[in-house]
C-alpha cells in the first residue's frame, strides 16, 4: 500500500541512488586502502597520486562515450554493461598486485591498467542518470533527483572511509575490495529486472504521472535524431557549463584523492579515526546536496532557470572558496576538519545547479551532453591527482590544497555567462 503511494519515477530512482552510492563504495576504498598498499607494495606518494590519476583518466575520457553509449542503447542495457565491468574490474584491484605482478613496475603497471579500467566502468553512470531524470521527471523538476545522486555517491563515500578502515586494519587492504561485490551483483540484478527505458513502458506508470511527466516539454530541445548529440560539442553554455564544472571538481577530488592521506600525515590522526574524521565532509555534502537541489527547483520555479540554477551554484562556490581556505589555515585539527567539511558540503549544494542547467539546455540529448560536462569535471581529478603531491613536495601540503580556494572563485565567475534559459537547438541533417 505505502509503495503505491510513491510515484513509478522516484521508484525507479530509488534503485538509481542505491547504484550511486555503490559506485562511490567502490571507487574510493583504494584511497582508504592506499595508507596500507603504499608501505607493502613499495608505492610511493607520486606513484600513488598517477595510480589515483589511471581511474580519472578513464573516467574522464569515457564521459562522452559512456554518454553516447547511454543514448544509443538505452539506460537499462547501458548501466548493466557497466556493472559488470564494474564489479570484475573491482575484484582485479583486489587480487592483482603483489601476487599475480610481484616485481614493482608489474605492480605499479597493473594498477594503473585496472584503475584505468574501473575508470572507463564507473563513467557511463552519471551521464545515464541524468538521461534518467530527464525521461522520468516533469519538466522543472530535474535538479532535485540529480541531487539526490549526488547524495547517493556523498554516503557511500562517507560510508566507505570507516568502512573500508576497518575491513583494512582486521581483514587487510585486498578484503576491502572484495566486500562490496556481492552488493554489486544484488543491485545491479534489481536494476535489470525493475528498470524500462521509456516510463510509458514501466507496468507501474499510471495514466496521470505519465501525462505529469509529460507536460511542458513542447518548450525543450526537439530531438532530431541521434546524431544531432555530435553539434553538442559546439555549443555554447554546454561549454561554458563544463569549464565551470572543472573549476567546482577541483576542490571535490582533494577530498576524493587526499584528504584522507593528508588527515594522517598533516593532521596527526591515526588510521581509524580518521576513517571516521574523513568520512564526515561527505556526510555534510550528503545533506547539502539534497537541499541544493531542492533550492534550485524552487527557484526555478519561482524566477525561471537562468537565475534558478545561477544563485545556488555561485553560493555554493564561494562558501566552498572561503571554507577550504579557513579549514586550511585552522589552527586545531578538529576545527580543520570541521570547516573543510563545511567546504565540501558547500561544493555539493552546487551539484543539482550544474546537472539541471545542463538538462534544461540539452533536454533528450542529456546524456551526452551530461557526458561533455562530466568530461570537464573529472579533468580536474587528471590534474589534482599527481599534481597535489608535487606541489605539496615544493611548498607544502596547505599551500597545495589552498589552490582550490582560487578555483572555487573563477568557477563562481563562468556562471555569471551560463544562460539555463537557452535550449540547444539542433540542425536536423
């Protein structure tokens, strides 16, 4: 009785956000698990930072791809396609280094090839997601579910941290891969068997949420055929979208990449509490995600989507700048981690903006152009990767990671020139 009550969409979702969170419990673990694989395997900082690198260069790269892929064969193949490269590249990062490739360019050469590989897997989800929304979601109502995406991911991530401390210090580093593949065989099942396409194909859709989600779409972007997605490249606040997003994804993969490597060796902590010390920037972002998304639907509504999607994401931006820079320079660890979290939280209240602006101007070509935006983001996390050991090598790690603060601010600029407002209009060929 109460699942009749919830809409088929937010249904349909639900499985969605579980997807979501899983991908963050399976991407992050090896920077949990990197304290303990660097020490036994002769990694060092720099090499580690590249092995971090191999995931976001295939995950980069394979945004647009992984958008297109979505496009042509539909969200339900395309994400199940992707799940079990997800689960079997998992398994390798386990069980490779150090006992199939012992010698250390076999080990180091391995984990750049899986994590290169886990990369290409996990870049197809968000493209898809939003592809999702936009098929799923009234009109307007779009930056609340990507939101709650991004809530997803911020919980498994935070879930992770102590997670993945704790398998590590009792089971060791290789279990805490293994642990989540059984989950991953489960939700990926589930999204097989309850998932359609088209929302007027689901058994569940009624008449009236069919003609709700309908609505209003006169006014979007016509779809003109498939290859109308190739002209996405070119425009404008697609463009301007994606440097914006690899402005705000800066500061997001300092938390994804180091922050828990850098509670340990500049903050003092040890393993364990810090898994849960780290684990609470994403804890806040889990809260502020949905609550921007929330907030930019309302103003949507309210004053249209230029300035619907414009005020959350320079807010968010600016506090983000300001936070990191406090956080940096606090003179307690606990206050540190306190106003980074606030940091973290304020680069998540910005995430609903991006991916709502980005369906407003895309409408069915969302997932690629999703993929473009996307490709802009994970840019970011090809050059903090190896880029903050290096620095924090010359001049420290809070002048390192301070970089972000001036990053923050030149993102919360390009969205002064973002016009949400502005459906791409393609040329029928």
């Amino acid at each position: 009785m109460f699942m009749g009550r919830i809409p088929t969409r937010w249904r349909l979702f639900s499985v969605l956000f579980l997807l979501s969170f899983l991908s963050y419990l399976m991407r992050q673990n090896i920077h949990v698990a990197g304290e303990f694989m660097m020490p036994e395997l002769g990694i060092s900082e720099i090499q580690m930072g590249w092995i971090y690198a191999a995931f976001i260069w295939g995950y980069a790269l394979c945004q647009l791809p992984g958008g297109v892929f979505g496009k042509r064969f539909g969200p339900r193949m395309a994400l199940t396609c992707a799940g079990v490269v997800w689960i079997l590249t998992t398994a390798l990062t386990g069980w490779l280094p150090g006992q199939i490739f012992t010698t250390g360019a076999g080990i180091i050469g391995c984990l750049l090839v899986v994590r290169f590989l886990v990369g290409v897997a996990h870049a197809p989800i968000y493209p898809i997601q939003a592809s999702v929304v936009e098929r799923w979601f009234p009109v307007g109502h779009w930056a609340l579910p990507n939101a709650v995406g991004s809530t997803g991911l911020t919980l498994g991530a935070a879930l992770a941290q102590p997670l993945v401390a704790f398998v590590m210090v009792y089971w060791g580093w290789r279990a805490s891969f293994y642990v989540f593949i059984p989950l991953g065989i489960a939700l990926f099942w589930l999204w097989w068997r309850y998932a359609t396409d088209d929302p007027a194909a689901h058994p569940s859709m009624t008449q009236e949420e069919l003609e709700q989600i309908r609505a209003g779409r006169e006014t979007l972007t016509p779809n003109v055929g498939f290859g109308a997605w190739r002209q996405l490249i070119r425009n404008r606040d697609t463009l301007l979208l994606t440097c914006a997003y690899f402005a705000e994804n800066c500061i997001f993969y300092l938390f994804f990449t180091w922050f828990f490597h850098y509670l340990v060796t500049e903050l003092g902590f040890s393993i364990l509490e810090t898994g849960f010390l780290a684990s609470l920037p994403w804890l806040c972002g889990a809260v502020m995600a949905s609550v921007g998304g929330y907030t930019c639907d309302t103003l949507c509504a309210r004053i249209g989507p230029r300035l619907g999607c414009r005020i959350p994401a320079i807010t968010g931006l600016i506090g983000a700048g300001v936070f990191l820079y406090a956080g940096l320079y606090a003179s307690s660890p606990y206050t540190a981690v306190v106003l980074l979290s606030l940091c973290f939280a304020s680069t998540q209240f910005t995430e609903g903006a991006y991916w709502s602006a980005q369906t407003y101007i895309a409408g069915p070509y969302t997932a690629p152009a999703c993929g473009v935006m996307n490709t802009g983001g994970n840019f970011a996390g090809i050059v903090v990767a190896p880029l903050m050991p290096y620095l924090a090598s010359h001049i420290g790690w809070v002048a390192a990671l301070s970089t972000g603060t001036a990053m923050a601010f030149i993102g919360a600029v390009l969205w002064l020139f973002i016009r949400a407002d502005r459906p791409f209009e393609p040329e029928a060929r």
